[in-house]
C-alpha cells in the first residue's frame, strides 16, 4: 500500500501531509489533477 500512495504522491495525484508526532500522522488529500481523476471515475461507475 505503502508503495502506491508514493506512486499516487509521485504522479501529482495525491498529497501527502506529516506531521512530527507520535505516533506518527499521515494525511492525503487529492491534488487538482486527482480531483479531475475522481471525475472520470465517477462517470465510468455510471
């Protein structure tokens, strides 16, 4: 899992966001290019 979110993060699709804590936290978020992703995917769904 780990290696496909660095390739999502790597192709502009996702974000990630660390945070210095403990234990650590890791947040993603999708990028613009993502959003536009996740819309094309909506529409195959249909």
């Amino acid at each position: 899992m780990t290696s496909r979110l660095r390739e999502l993060e790597n192709d502009g699709i996702i974000h990630r966001e660390l945070f210095a804590q403990v234990p650590a936290k890791v947040i993603y978020t999708l990028t613009e290019k993502g959003e536009k992703l996740k819309l094309v995917f909506d529409e195959l769904k249909k």
